[in-house]
C-alpha cells in the first residue's frame, strides 16, 4: 500500500495526465454529480471525459493505504450514492454507443442521467434513453 503523494505519482506514470491527490478527484467527483443534479449541460465527449474522474478514484483505491481508504470512503460512498439516484441503469447500452465502456466492475459507466439538458440530453435521446428534459419540468 502507498501513501496518496506515490499513489498519484504511480498513476499519472501509468498515463494519467498529471499526479492528481484523492482531495482534487474527490472534488471532481462532487462537482459532476451536482451537475447532473442539476442537469448536464455539456455534451456526450465532455461527460464521459468527466466520469474519468471516478475511474481515477477506483484506480487509487486498489493502491492506497488502508487508513486514507477509510478516510474518504464515507463521502465516496454518499457522493456514489447521489449519483446512483441522478442517473438511470441501463447496463451502459446509451453510454456505449458514445464511448467504449470499460470493465462491469466501474458500474458509473453502465448509467446515464436522469435529466435530459442541452447537447447531452440530445445525445441521449438520440441513443434511445429515457428521462426527463429539464425544459419540460
């Protein structure tokens, strides 16, 4: 196990594109739920670009010392938790058509929005999904 100094050092020589801490991904990870609480307003490509952000959470965690791991867990899961209620599973058939979907084992990917807004909402529709248009709320 490694301390999260070495565990974004390791990560970002694995291809990650800078040596990110848990605190800026943990972060990222909130900031995307909120907006997909609120509705979405980007497009397909930024959206699957910003659920890289819960892989890099997954990654560390396999990595991580046992006492950081249990450290953040707790808002992991409630954001985890958040997410799961903004978002419809489809076992990734909308988000698959967009983006190849990695291993079962990141579920994030295998769910989309609930709240269809802008470009993204289009791209869903488009995909076949079924939600709710924010417009028409």
């Amino acid at each position: 196990m490694a301390t999260e100094t070495e565990v974004g050092e390791l990560l970002h020589q694995r291809g990650w594109r800078t040596a990110f801490t848990v605190a800026e991904r943990v972060n990222a990870w909130t900031a995307l739920v909120g907006a997909i609480e609120r509705g979405y307003g980007d497009d397909i490509h930024e959206y699957t670009n910003d659920l890289y952000c819960r892989n890099w959470l997954h990654e560390a965690w396999l990595l991580l010392d046992e006492h950081i791991v249990q450290l953040w867990t707790p808002q992991i899961k409630a954001l985890d938790d958040r997410y799961k209620a903004a978002t419809i599973d489809d076992d990734g058939r909308v988000l698959g058509q967009f983006h190849r979907l990695p291993g079962p084992d990141l579920w994030w990917w295998r769910r989309y929005p609930r709240t269809f807004t802008g470009d993204l909402g289009r791209s869903l529709c488009s995909a076949g999904a079924i939600g709710t248009e924010l417009d028409a709320v």
